[in-house]
C-alpha cells in the first residue's frame, strides 16, 4: 500500500484563504447591493444640490410672476457656495436668472431640453466653460425647468477635482417596467469583470505571501525540530525549548518533553537496576567460585569453574555499561603503548593459560590520545578476552599498535566469517550459541570507541584468524 504523504500546511493555509478571500468579496458586494437596493439612495454633487436647494424656494407672486424665496436652505447653499447660479423656466417663457451666468447658457438650445427631465450639461477637460445641471421639477410655481452650477468657470476651483460618474440602466419592458431576465446575465458580467482582478490580484498576493509568513511563523518550531532530530541516549534529558514555539503547537512541545523526562527516568531506573543486579551478583559469584575450586579436580568441577567465571564476566560486562555515562571531563592524555601494554600484562596468564602466547608490538614512536583510561582499558580487555576465548586456543595472540592511533588484536583461530563482520558488534549476539561468551564484549568496545570518536571494525583479509581494529584520534 502506498504511502500517503503528509499535506503542505502552507500550501493548505493559500488554498483556504483564497477561497475565503473570494467568498468575503462576493459575500460584501451582494451586501452592498442589497443595501443600496433597499435604501434606494439619491446621491447629490453639488449642481444637482444647488437644483434640490432650488425647487422649494421657487414660487410666484400675486401677479403671476416667478420669484425665489429666500429660504434657509438656500441662504446656507450660497454661503457654501458663492458662485451659484441659476435660470428657471416655465411652460411659457418666463424665466428668473441669479448670478454671473456662462454665456453658453444664455443661449437659445431649442425645443430638446425643455422636454428633458433632467440632465448633466458639460465640455471638453480643456474647456474652461463650466459644468451644469439641469432638472424639470414640481415646485410651488408649477412644472420648472431649473439649470444650476456653483461656479461660472472651471477656474473658480480650490486646487484639486474629482469628478466621479456612473450611470445604470435597466432594460424595461414596454409598459415602463423594469426587464430583469434581460439585466440580470449583464449585471452578472459586469460584476464578474469587477470582481476577477481583484480576486486576481488578491489571490496572488496569497499565493506569495502565504508560504514567507507560514516559513517565518514556524521558523521556531523548525529549530525545536532539528534540536529533536539531535536527541539520542546520552541526550535523553534534553528538553526542547517553547519559547519561539507557535501558540498552537507549544502544548506539543511540552508533551514531547514530558514523554522525553519519562523516558530518561525509566532508562535511569533501568541502569539503576542493572548496576545494582551486578553489584549484588559479584559477592555470591565470588563465593561461588572460591569453593568450585575448593573441588577435586574432574571435568564437572571444571565445567563448573568455567561457568562460574562465565558469569562473572557477565556481570562485569554489566558494570561496564555504566562507564557509558562518564563525562568527557575524565578525559586525560596519554602514551597508547603504555596504556594497551598494561592491559595486554594483564591478560598474559590468562593466555598462556588457555595455550595461546601473547605478543605486543608497539609502535616505532610515541602516540598520545585524549581517553577515559578506564573505558579504553575496559574496551581493550574485551577485545582480547573475545580472541582468548573464540582464537581456537592455539597459535599467538598478537596486540599491535602503529602510528596512526590504531589497535590491532590479532589471533590465529578460525576466524569471523565476512557476512558475520557486523552482526557480531550487536548486543547479546554469539556466533557459536554454545559458546561461553554473553555477546556483549564487542558491542561495549564499539560504543566505546564511539565515545571517542574513534572507530572499531573486523578487518578482511587471507590471513588465518581474525584481526580486530580499534582506531582511536592521535592528540598532536
């Protein structure tokens, strides 16, 4: 079964938010349109106000004439506006003109515009001649025609202008009434022309900013994950920090350290208990081993000797875990020979004792490395107790060290076969079940070794027996 990968919370995050960026849009323009449908608002400029301000100020007087009444809200309209001016009309002629009136208005424009109902009269941008507005409204005189402006000329300006038009019409049927099943699909294409730059525009803008800000507000939890990926068993206390940790994700974190603590006290426990096992097997191992060889001497009583010895190799290879933890601070520099020499002396009876002899060639000049002795004693010691007890107890055991930093133990058994190289370095793994190793001897030398950033592996070769090579870093 294949593998689901993992979605792309950056890319999940602009997909949404495109959407709902679109949806809220279209959502607010029908909002608008439907507000300005129900309010069904009258928007004036002011020519269009000067006209409004007009219509309930024009009357006639006892004799028929037309006047215009002061009102207030037309004395308030020319404060605002002291250009005003105006020309009203009736059916029959008569008209009322106010203030510095363009000579273009004063003209005769012909039977067209006193059928208008109203109308915005202007000129070309480069025209001077300004704008007007002209409107047939009920007044108190009856049916007026009224053109209006606030100035006389477009120089009569404060400094800036903005002029903003916008005419919709509805088709209507024949009685006047508007046509929707005609308005609605040209509506829907102008809204969509409206509507798809800025969803355009939007989505982009979502598109590249989306993933800078996802990348930036999870650059915390990106650390917290590579300090995570550095945890092993000698950081197992390690917490990982919260402090640039995303709100959402910070109750992660502090599950992950929780599990972390728990798991550093459950392997404290764990050593605990092995070292205590250990110490406690030691005394009654020893006690064990004093009356064995107390026996006469017959093939039980030596198999028995050997299974005891067995055991207290075991149990020592169990303490010797626990020199796992010291710290580097231990560390001291010394001469490799004088150190590997030291532990080969004290393997020699037992050698010579299993009938192997025991050779130490040391190198040509002085090598010094920065070590734990007892952990690189304790890692050597096993290297050689594993050619004791697996080189066929025969031949010559040989230690040897060169100039580069490394160890070699050689024997002359039957030695490791190739595919084997690896799997003997695993933990409790015995290549002869038999055999009266615990499996555990390698695996300590190589974490060891690893400690100190050294190395350690079996070497192929056509030479008989098997040669073991520790390579620790030479101090200059």
């Amino acid at each position: 079964m294949k593998e689901m990968r993992a979605r792309s919370l950056q890319w999940v995050l602009v997909r949404r938010l495109i959407l709902l960026q679109a949806a809220t849009l279209v959502i607010f323009i029908v909002l608008c349109v439907a507000a300005l449908w129900i309010a069904n608002p009258r928007l004036l400029i002011d020519n269009e106000a000067a006209v409004d301000a007009l219509k309930n100020a024009v009357d006639r007087d006892s004799n028929g004439k037309l006047i215009v009444h002061e009102t207030e809200e037309l004395r308030s309209f020319r404060e605002e506006f002291p250009n005003v001016w105006y020309i009203i009309r009736d059916s029959s002629g008569q008209s009322i003109r106010f203030g510095n009136v363009p000579d273009v208005y004063n003209r005769d424009f012909g039977g067209l515009l006193s059928e208008v109902d109203h109308a915005t009269l202007g000129f070309s941008e480069d025209d001077l001649r300004p704008e007007a507005y002209i409107e047939k409204a009920a007044t108190k005189a009856g049916m007026m025609q009224i053109m209006a402006a606030t100035r006389s000329s477009r120089g009569e300006t404060e400094g800036l202008e903005v002029n903003i038009s916008a005419t919709v019409d509805v088709a209507r049927n024949p009685d006047g009434s508007r046509n929707w099943e005609k308005a609605l699909p040209a509506l829907a294409v102008i809204i969509a022309i409206l509507l798809l730059p800025i969803i355009l525009v939007m989505g982009v803008t979502t598109l590249v900013t989306t993933p800078a800000v996802v990348r930036r507000s999870f650059a915390g939890l990106v650390d917290t994950a590579d300090q995570a990926a550095r945890i092993d068993i000698d950081t197992r206390a390690m917490q990982l920090p919260v402090k640039r940790v995303p709100q959402e994700i910070a109750p992660l974190v502090h599950a992950f350290n929780q599990a972390l603590a728990r798991l550093a006290q459950g392997y404290d426990r764990h050593n605990r208990f092995l070292t205590d096992a250990a110490h406690e097997l030691r005394t009654p191992i020893a006690i064990l081993r004093t009356r064995a060889e107390l026996l006469k001497k017959e093939p039980q009583s030596v198999r028995l000797v050997q299974d005891i010895e067995r055991l207290s190799h075991l149990a020592q290879q169990l303490l010797d875990h626990q020199m796992l933890d010291r710290p580097a601070s231990e560390r001291q520099i010394v001469d490799l020979a004088e150190l590997v020499s030291r532990v080969a002396a004290d393997f020699a009876p037992l050698a010579i004792e299993a009938g192997y002899d025991l050779a130490f060639e040391p190198s040509a000049s002085t090598i010094r490395v920065e070590v734990n002795t007892l952990q690189i004693e304790r890692a050597l010691a096993n290297i050689i107790r594993n050619a004791i007890d697996h080189g066929g107890a025969r031949g010559t055991i040989t230690v040897a060290i060169d100039e580069t930093g490394g160890i070699e133990v050689r024997d002359e058994g039957p030695g490791i076969p190739v595919e084997e190289h690896e799997n003997v370095f695993e933990p409790f793994y015995r290549l002869q079940p038999q055999s009266r190793g615990a499996g555990l001897g390698l695996n300590l030398a190589r974490q060891i070794a690893s400690l100190h950033d050294g190395t350690i592996r079996i070497l192929s070769g056509s030479w008989p027996g098997a040669r073991i090579r520790m390579h620790l870093p030479v101090r200059s």
